[in-house]
C-alpha cells in the first residue's frame, strides 16, 4: 500500500504528515485541519516539521530515556521521556487510561513519528495531541506562541482573552460576539500567535476546544487580557513585567527543557514589547464588553 502524505500550513506553518497505512490511518482522524490543508509548500518555504504515522513504531529502549513527566491533561494521561539524543518520547492516554497515541521526535521536533493504538476515537484522539504538542514545540524555535485562550476579531485585530478554564473567557468573548459591531469568533481555545518581521500576528487553529471553530484566518494582535472574575467591570492595564508574568503561564512549554522555554520567553517578550496588556476585571454580562472593548480595542 502507497504512503499517503498531506501538507497543512497552520500559522502560516507548513506541515508534512505521512501516513504510511492509508487504509488504517488517514486524514480523517484530523478532520479539524480540513481547512488548513493546502495542495504544496512553497519552494522557498521550509516545513516547521515532518511527520510520519507508523503503527509499527517501536518504543525507545528504557535505558535511553528518563522519566520527565507524567501529568493528567483534563482529557487524559500524558507520559513524558527524555531520550538520551535530546529527543522526546511521548505517551497520550485517554480518561480511561488506555493508550492512544505514541511520539517519538528529534530535539528540535522537526522530525517526528507516531503509532497509533485503538478504534477511530482513540486514533484520532491521539493523533490530534501529538499534532498539536508537535506544533508547539516545534514553533517555539519560531517566534511561535501557542496559547490557551478565546479569540475575537473586532475591526480586524485578533483579541485573545486568557484565563483558567471555568474563569469565563468564551462567556466574556460571546458578550463581544453579541454586543459589539464587526465582531467574528476566530478560535475558543488554543489560537496561536507568530512574531512575523518584528510584528505580533495571531491564527486560527484546527483545535479549539469544545467549539467547533476551526477556521485558517489570521490578524495583527490588537491587546493580550487576561479574565479575572469581579463584582463590577473594570480594566487594569499591565506594566511590562506584569504582563509577561501574565502572558507566560497561557503558553504551551517544556519548562523543563531549557532551549525551548527559553524561546517562548524570548518571544513573550517580543509579545509584551509590541502590544499592550490588560487584566479584565468583570461580570458575565454586556457592560463588561462594552467597558473592555472602548479600553483595549486599536484605536
């Protein structure tokens, strides 16, 4: 059976996925990324990263990799081992503890494998994180933040609302979506943001949490919030250090790995430099977009 191969270009990214059993493993288990796969890569473009889905992937030997991590992610079990080229090998379980998914990847997550274990849920499951870990890992090398937040367009800047899961983002983004004119929803959990020529740009994404808002779009940043729940709306605008320190946590990252935290700092910094940086102080109601919108919006 012939390799199938797609090429995605997510963040103005291009990625190569080979699938090397077709008829088992295919670009349905993606079918988020639908709109983000595009015919080929520009010739004067290099891919962010290459990678290949083989069932037959073994695991590394035990004595080449150190535990790093174990971690329970909300929607399952991820296993972290630190391989003794630099690598990664990575285990995606679900929330009933069975394996879905294995990644083994180069330093740099330029090249990466995948296997595959379970029925059409669990393949695409997996696939799906080890995707999106490959996406962020790999873009840190590149001025590329992925950050767990909802994302408004208003007037054509991208405004992304941080905050815990359950603090209210989504809520106070459908209070934009309602109340405030020339407003589109571009993504509700993990939109990215790119550092293009010294300008901050944010992306659509193919994941976005429980809404389905999987659109391949792109804006200039307009302000980075952060959500705080409160008693009456008001907006704090951030010194610079306070907004690095609030920007940073939103950030998909391997603290432990050196290289890589280490650019994501860098370009959080690039981030907090270019852009202005709020915390919104608020209800869940109409006022709330109203007080946040005239505060943070490009004039």
């Amino acid at each position: 059976m012939n390799p199938e191969t797609h090429i995605l270009c997510i963040a103005e990214h291009y990625i190569k996925i080979t699938f090397l059993n077709p008829k088992l493993n295919n670009v349905s288990l993606i079918s988020s990324s639908v709109n983000f796969i595009v015919p080929e890569k520009p010739a004067d473009q290099d891919y962010l990263y290459e990678m290949v889905v083989d069932d037959d992937l073994k695991p590394i030997e035990k004595s080449r990799r150190d535990r790093v991590r174990d971690f329970e992610s909300g929607n399952g079990t991820t296993i972290i081992d630190l391989l003794d080229d630099g690598g990664y090998q990575v285990l995606f379980k679900d929330n009933r503890g069975n394996e879905c998914s294995m990644l083994q990847s180069n330093k740099d997550f330029s090249k990466v494998k995948c296997a595959l274990k379970g029925n059409f849920d669990a393949r695409h499951f997996g696939l799906a994180n080890c995707v999106m870990l490959t996406m962020s890992m790999a873009g840190s090398y590149k001025d590329t933040l992925m950050i767990h937040a909802s994302l408004v367009r208003h007037n054509g800047y991208g405004y992304p609302f941080c905050a815990v899961s359950g603090t209210g983002k989504s809520t106070h983004v459908s209070m934009w979506l309602r109340y405030i004119p020339n407003c589109d929803l571009m993504n509700d959990d993990n939109p990215i943001i790119r550092i293009i020529d010294g300008k901050p740009y944010i992306y659509g994404t193919p994941w976005s949490g429980k809404t389905p808002c999987y659109r391949n779009v792109k804006a200039p940043l307009g302000a980075m919030s952060r959500i705080d729940r409160a008693e009456h709306n008001y907006v704090e605008k951030l010194s610079p250090i306070e907004a690095f320190t609030s920007i940073l946590p939103s950030c998909s990252s391997m603290k432990w790995d050196i290289d890589i935290y280490r650019h994501i700092c860098d370009t959080v910094t690039k981030v907090v430099e270019t852009t202005n940086a709020y915390i919104i102080h608020c209800l869940p109601d109409r006022e709330a977009a109203e007080v946040s919108c005239a505060t943070i919006a490009v004039k």
